[in-house]
C-alpha cells in the first residue's frame, strides 16, 4: 500500500457556474491511495487531505506542513522510495507499538527543520507520556560486528553490509517526544535507532524527549551525530554499540535514569570486529545518573572523549571488573579521556569503579562540554524542549 499525503484541492462543481470557484467532491473521485483525497458524494464541500500516516511507501512522499499528521501504525520508508518532512510538521502517533517510522535498507528521509520551526513527532495521546508510541528506525548498509546482516530489534528490518558511505538521507532539527513503546522488559523503541547506517547519512540538531528507553542508539555503522540532546531517557541518555566507527559531537544528555552514555562493541562477543571506535567531542551529562556518566561495558572499544563536563553525579566511569575485553582494553590505553571536568558531584562520588590506575582520565576545571546545567546550549534554542 502507498499513502501519498497531499493538500486538499479545488475542483470544479461541474455545473453551468463556471465563473465561480466552488470546492465541491461531486467529481466522484474517491478516498484512494493515490491522492491521499478524501472526496466522494454530491455536496459542495472542501475535500478534506488524508492526515493519516500508514502503510508502506515505495515512492517519493512529501508532507504538507500545514496539516497535522496522525501516525496510526508502521510507516515504512522502503528501497526506492524516499520521505520528505518539512520544516513545522507535527506527526501524533498513536497505537503503542505498532506506531512508528522506518527506513528500510535503499529508503531515504529527508527530515528538513529548522532551528525556528522544527520537525515534531510526539504522541496522539490526551495525556503524553514516555512509551506512547515507537520512535523513529533507521536501517542502513554499512558495517557492524553483529554478522554481515542483521535484523533490526524492533521494525524486523535487515540492517548492516560493507557500504560504509552509504545514504539513508538527512535528518535536521528533529524532536522526538514520549517514544519507547515496549514489547517486552528487554526489547523497546528507543527515540532514535540507527541500525547500520552510513556515513553518508546526516543526523544533526535530534531530541528525544521523555522516552522510555534509550533516547539515541546507535547499533554499528559508521554515521556521524552532532548536535545531539537526550532529556529524561528511563533507561540511557546516548547509546552505542556493535562497532559503531563515528563521531559525536556536542552531545546535551540531561535526566537519563541509567548511564548518561553507554558505549559498547558486542553484547555476546567484546572482541568482536570491527571493534566499536568511538570519537566523542564537546560532552555533557547532567546527573543523577545509576550507571556512571559514561558506562564503557561488552569490550568497550577504543574511545576517545574531549571537553567532557558532568554536572552531579556519584560515579563518573563505570567498567565491570567481569568484563575482561573492557578491561583490557583500559590497560592498553584504548580510553583516552581528556579536559574532564566533574560539578556538583554526590558525596560518595568515584571518578570510577575500575580498580587499575585512573590516568586514562584527565581532569581540568575549565571544561564547557555542550553547555552546562543552568544554561542549555545556544544551538539549542528555538527547536529543543527543556
């Protein structure tokens, strides 16, 4: 099924008045997939543009940023077809689980706010809350150390391959709001998951906001993220795993119930390849946190992190003593922390659990991060929710 969503038009009444501009649906077109128009009958009354969000796409779609959009189930972006959402477009999803975007392997989207009018995709609900609905997936083609192709956790999409440039579009000035929908304890929407995406991809200016499980994921690949916010994750703020090889730049993580950041390389296997290579650049994490401002766990990878600066928290990096491929990779030098700075620290506070030396982290008091607790970052203003 393709739904093409489109404005309402005007059409003709068909009668002898053709010098008068009447909407009417007398023209017998129906409510197809085609148009997206709900028309039909015999009265003069506008036509009223299909705002419901469902099916799979095949083709090029573009939203009308004027209509208010109802995500009612999946709505998968498939190989060949693309999704163009511009700027000011809100989408209300209902339906828990079965409410959510995709991008499957060969789709695109194209998500095109604005720092001044952003795209919103938020819950339908009366009363909005964390796991209303799913969230936003992206599958790519690029690397990941989880075999040569994988099946995305949730979507039930194929993910992962050798195409390490590979485009799945751009996503710009997006908020994600009250994703998370469980189907089980271990297997939730995050806000945004990208499973094997490349490089070739753009994920700039992204919130999620009040989600269920972790706000941003990303499961290998080798896209970049900048300008990145997680608020009130219930689980972690940033995640990362399964030889993620990219870049993260100015990332605002305030209010995660668990690690500020997770940052892993393979869940069965911590040494498996290619080993998760992580460049983190301009950090902040805003406690109370559980898990350590960042939780290097399943081998860890190689990590470099730079103008890292946690505002109130009681461990700054945590590293179980039974995961021996973290472990390892610590003594070899493989975390390098660097212009770390820890504020308004709890009283039993650890610079970290791991029980060798500690020179992999170095501290400084003049580290900006992405901005501090009681002044958000400036490029976050206009768009994010606070």
């Amino acid at each position: 099924m393709i739904l093409v969503v489109s404005t309402a038009f005007v059409i003709s009444c068909g009668g002898d008045d053709d010098d008068n501009s009447i909407v009417t649906c007398g023209d017998g077109i129906q409510n197809g997939d085609e148009t997206g128009i709900d028309c039909g009958g015999s009265s003069c009354e506008p036509c009223a543009a299909n705002t419901t969000l469902e099916g799979n796409i095949t083709e090029n779609v573009t939203l009308d940023a004027s209509l208010v959009y109802q995500l009612t189930g999946a709505y998968v972006i498939k190989d060949g077809g693309s999704l163009t959402i511009p700027a000011g477009t809100v989408i209300k999803a209902t339906g828990g689980t079965a409410a959510y975007i995709a991008v499957a392997q060969g789709g695109k989207i194209y998500v095109n706010g604005t720092a001044d009018n952003p795209v919103v995709m938020t819950s339908g609900a009366d009363s909005p809350a964390p796991a209303n609905w799913g969230g936003l997936v992206v599958c790519g083609k690029a690397p990941t150390n989880v075999g040569a192709t994988a099946t995305s956790e949730v979507a039930d999409l194929t993910y992962g391959g050798t195409v390490s440039n590979d485009n799945s579009g751009s996503i710009r000035y997006l908020r994600l709001e009250y994703t998370g929908a469980n189907f089980t304890p271990d297997k939730e929407f995050n806000g945004l998951s990208l499973f094997g995406v490349g490089s070739g991809t753009v994920v700039e200016y992204v919130q999620s906001y009040e989600g269920s499980d972790d706000g941003i994921e990303f499961f290998g690949g080798t896209v970049n993220g900048k300008y990145l916010i997680s608020t009130n994750s219930q689980d972690d703020g940033i995640d990362f795993a399964d030889g993620w090889a990219g870049t993260g730049e100015n990332w605002y993580i305030t209010g995660a119930a668990k690690a500020g950041i997770e940052g892993s390389n393979n869940g069965d296997n911590g040494d498996a390849t290619p080993v998760t290579v992580a460049t983190l650049k301009n950090i902040t994490v805003v406690g109370p946190v559980t898990e350590g401002a960042l939780y290097f766990k399943e081998g860890g990878g190689n990590f470099t992190v730079d103008n890292f600066y946690v505002d109130g928290v009681n461990l700054g990096v945590k590293v179980k003593s039974t995961d021996t491929p973290a472990v390892t990779r610590i003594t070899d030098g493989k975390l390098v922390m660097t212009n770390v700075q820890f504020v308004n620290s709890t009283t039993d506070f650890n610079l970290t659990d791991y029980t060798g030396a500690t020179t992999f982290v170095t501290q400084v008091t003049t580290a900006t991060g992405a901005g501090n607790k009681s002044d958000a970052p400036s490029w976050a203003a206009g768009w994010a929710k606070f």
